[in-house]
C-alpha cells in the first residue's frame, strides 16, 4: 500500500514548519508530483551522484534530504553539469525529493534538539538567535520559541579529555578539531554544553556566555577559532557530517511510525568531500 507524496510532505512541514526555515533557504517539496504514489522513501543527508543512483538501484520513489539540492533558481536542465544531471536524472526515474534544511535545524525534533539529546544533555533548552511560531507543528504544540543553537547539562561533569571522548564515540568520528589552550585538556571542568550542528556561524558568538563551558559544532572558520580562543571559548570541531548525521535514523523512524505502509530507508554512509590524509 502507498502512500501520496503530497502527504508525506504535508507530515515533513508538521515536523519542520516550513516557517522556520531561513530566508535564503530553499525547502519543501522540490521536484515531484503531490499526487504520485509512494511506497519507498530513502532519508539522507546530501543529495550527491552516489545518492541518486542508489534511490535508482534500490527503487526509491522519494527522497528527503536535509541539504537542499537546489538553492538557487535554474534556468534551464542540460545535461552537462553535475548538479543539472541530478535533477535529469530525478525526474527520468520518478523519484520526488523533499528537503527540510534549517527548519529542521529549528525544529523541536530537529537536527540540533537531537544532537543535543546524542550526547546525552539534559534540560535541553534553546539558544542563540530564536524564532517564534504561531501556528506551532504538531510535534511542537508545547513550545513557542524555537532557536538552531541548543544548550544542555551533562549529568555528570567531565574533565575536557572525557568529554572529547565521549563526543567521538557519540558522533561516531574518530577525529575532531579543538578550540582551546592546551592545558584545557586534562584541567578544564565540561558541565553546560551548548551544540549548533553543520557550519558555524559567527552571529552565535554574541551568545557564548561564560556558563556555556564547551560548544559541540563543525566547519569552524579560522577567525572564528582566533576569536574564540581570545576569549577563552572552548569549541570541539566535529564536523558538518558528524553533528548532521545524527538526524537520517531519527527521520527514518518518524516517517516509518506515521506511515507503517512504507518503506523507509537511511543512508547514513556517503562519500565523503575531504580525506585526512
């Protein structure tokens, strides 16, 4: 039995209100027929080469990524580039595609709620710049306030050596990058945490307090590092796909709960941009 790709969507903007989405960001339903039929959804972080033709191989009819595949309008669909390919390729196979981006980063049961919650924080509470909703999402009925930043207290605190630990077995990476002096490691105490998955952004220095004593976060700019070091900021860098990641099962296991018809599946493995060499 299948399901309409339009109430899918419908299900993906009570999840992440499209509202909440930045003004510069592209999200929704972005290629596909609202009355298509669906019986196989693949969830996944980025819409690349290898995704699209494993929703080929596997007979995916959706995708719902995070990372929208188009940002800016095209004016036509050749196929000689990578990205136009894609899209090609997408609607020769009928396979729809949805993308929740920062809306799902805002959202009550988003992308930085739920890294929060994989390391383990409690008291979870928003922070940074925050946005309010009228018409709140039905997984967010009790919260009028929402934030792309998170703040949360480890249950027990940890010397800065554990809580880097703990991260990588958390995130599942065996590397991250470390904002802070040297003699931080084995002295600094980690009890209140705030997360900002994906890029950071610079705007949510303004909201480090000096409670806050380490950010979880990824892709930080130099001067960003340079700053936070001048002002004793400690930061764990562990990257745009670790602190994103997270997010594919948690989708995965909603889509499957509200649709028990369909076949959900998570690509939580992909190519990755950069190799540590």
């Amino acid at each position: 039995m299948s399901v309409k790709c339009g109430q899918i969507a419908r299900y993906m903007n009570t999840i992440a209100p499209i509202d909440l989405a930045e003004e510069w960001d592209n999200v929704g339903l972005i290629i596909g027929d609202p009355e298509q039929d669906i019986s196989k959804v693949l969830v996944c972080l980025d819409v690349t080469t290898d995704t699209v033709n494993f929703a080929i191989e596997q007979k995916v009819d959706m995708i719902i990524s995070h990372h929208p595949l188009i940002f800016k309008p095209i004016s036509r669909i050749v196929y000689n580039d990578w990205k136009q390919k894609l899209i090609y390729k997408l609607i020769n196979n009928h396979i729809s595609l949805f993308s929740a981006h920062t809306n799902l980063d805002y959202a009550r049961s988003g992308v930085n709620w739920n890294l929060a919650r994989v390391l383990n924080l409690e008291n979870i509470k928003n922070a940074g710049n925050v946005k309010r909703m009228s018409s709140p999402g039905i997984h967010m009925e009790h919260e009028e306030f929402y934030s792309l930043a998170k703040t949360g207290m480890l249950k027990t605190p940890q010397k800065l050596i554990d809580f880097i630990s703990h991260v990588k077995q958390s995130l599942n990476v065996e590397h991250i990058r470390l904002v802070g002096k040297a003699d931080d490691i084995y002295n600094k105490v980690i009890s209140k945490v705030m997360v900002f998955s994906g890029s950071f952004d610079d705007d949510i220095l303004r909201y480090i307090s000096p409670e806050i004593d380490a950010i979880v976060t990824g892709d930080i700019k130099h001067h960003s590092a340079i700053e936070m070091l001048e002002r004793g900021i400690c930061a764990l860098d562990a990257g745009h796909f670790a602190t994103e990641n997270i997010i594919i099962h948690v989708l995965g296991g909603m889509l499957g709960e509200r649709f028990p018809q369909l076949n959900v599946i998570g690509k939580t493995k992909t190519i990755q941009p950069f190799i540590i060499c």
